[in-house]
C-alpha cells in the first residue's frame, strides 16, 4: 500500500478495487503517523482520517444500504490510501509531510504483513457487550448490540444466503 500520490479522481472508483484492508489496520496506521506528528498538526489530521474513513465505509461495496458505515470492517486498498493520504496532506509542510509519509509507509507495510500473518484478518470490531461467538463463522467478537449475532455485516449476509438456499433446497 503506498501511502504517497494523488487521491484517484473518482471516488466511485473505489468498487473496482478488490483488495480490502481491515479498517483496523488503516486506524493503526494513522494513528502511528499521528502520534509521529507536530502536536500541532494532530487534530487536523485525525479529523481527516475520520472524515475519509466514513466515506470510504459509506461508499463501501461491503456495506448493505441499511447498515451504519461505522460497522464496515474493511475498505478497499484504493480507499485506504486515499484515507492515509489525507491525513498526510492535512499537514500543511511539506518537508513534514514527507517525514510523516515514511513513517505511514513503514506502517502499513507492517500492517499488511500482520495482515498476511493473520493478525488485522482476524482482528474483530470491538463492541461494548461480552465476547461470543459469531452465528456464521464462528469467530468470537465483541457485538456492538446486545444481541449482535455476527461479527460483521459480510457474515450477516452470508449466514442469510445460505439460510434461504437452504430453504429453497427444502420446500
Ligand atoms: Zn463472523
């Protein structure tokens, strides 16, 4: 993931990309540049990562129309980079900026390694209610509601495809 470079110019753009990283991941990511920078420049720069990321959630192909885009777990490699991007480019110097950007790209080059370890693959949307596990893929999390049942909105979805195959296999 290169965290440098023009943000692409179309945000719809974002749906032909397949690669997702786990939100997880880009938070840790920014929050590493954050803490790096100027204290100055810190609010600025989480505001746009808060900002970018909620867009990239809302406009997220993972997403279903009704779900809130703060239960997105991933977003496209595309969107990710434009989210770090902007964090990066609420720095107004340059010289700084480009500090900051190596310190990102060593980041994410973690991240994505942790990734491929399965470390942030795995990582769960923490929620405030105890742990159980998830109806569709077993995995334990933290539901965000007391009576979440998936970890997140993918295993929502695909628990009921194969609820309604099954049912059309039956009758
Ligand atoms: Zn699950």
């Amino acid at each position: 993931m290169t965290v440098t470079g023009k943000p692409p110019a179309d945000p719809d753009d974002v749906e032909l990309d397949s690669t997702y990283f786990p939100v997880s991941a880009i938070e840790h990511v920014a929050k590493e540049v954050i803490r790096a920078a100027l204290p100055v420049d810190r609010f600025a720069m989480w505001q746009a990562y808060t900002e970018t990321v909620r867009d990239a959630a809302e406009h997220s192909a993972d997403r279903m129309p009704w779900d809130p885009p703060e239960e997105v777990t991933r977003i496209t490699a595309r969107s990710a980079r434009r989210v770090l991007t902007a964090v990066l480019t609420a720095i107004p110097d340059e010289e700084e900026q480009a500090r900051l950007a190596k310190i990102g790209e060593r980041e994410a080059e973690k991240a994505e390694q942790a990734q491929a370890d399965g470390e942030h693959g795995t990582a769960v949307p923490a929620g405030r209610y105890p742990p159980r596990r998830c109806r569709q893929c077993g995995k334990p999390f933290r539901p965000r509601r007391p009576n979440g049942l998936y970890c997140r909105p993918a295993c929502r979805q695909a628990f009921w495809k194969l609820a309604q195959r099954a049912k059309a296999q039956a009758g």
